[in-house]
C-alpha cells in the first residue's frame, strides 16, 4: 500500500508493490501537494517507472538528480525535484 511519509529532511512516497500506473499516478498527485521546487524520493518495485517517470517528468518540468536500486530489496528508488513553475494556466 502507498503512504506519504515527512521526516525532517526528505518526502517519501512508498509505492513498493504497486503496478503501472500507479506509481505515476501516485506521484502526481503528490507533486501538486508540494511546493514547487520541492524535492521527493519515490520507492517503487514496478520497472515500469523506469520508462512513466522519466516521460512524465520531461513532459511537467520535473527533474530526476537520482536513482538508485536495490537489488536484495527490488526497490527502486528515484529523487525528484518538483518543477519551479507549474505548467497549470487559468487563462
């Protein structure tokens, strides 16, 4: 089950055994809770988020500075920086 997690430094969003397209999903909606320019680590065990994130990211102005695996734990772990504008106009 995905949950949100703050602690002092860093927002975690959990999406380990989730499937496509859950975890981009999940990972919007967290991106519209958070200040612009904000960073967020995804956990996630879908390959799939090798491919959704990345694209979702270029087509939002959002930016991965990291990914990591772990390959005892099959948890994939992406830091995102939030775009510092939203791509949102109410014109």
């Amino acid at each position: 089950m995905a949950y949100w997690s703050l602690n002092s430094t860093t927002t975690t969003l959990d999406t380990t055994g989730l499937l496509c397209p859950l975890p981009l999903i999940r990972a919007q909606d967290l991106a519209k809770e958070l200040v612009p320019g904000s960073s967020f680590l995804l956990l996630a065990s879908d390959p799939g988020v090798y491919y959704d994130i990345p694209a979702w990211c270029r087509m939002h102005g959002h930016e991965i500075f990291r990914i990591e695996e772990s390959s005892q734990e099959n948890v994939i772990q992406m830091w995102i920086k939030t775009a510092d504008t939203t791509n949102r106009t109410n014109e």
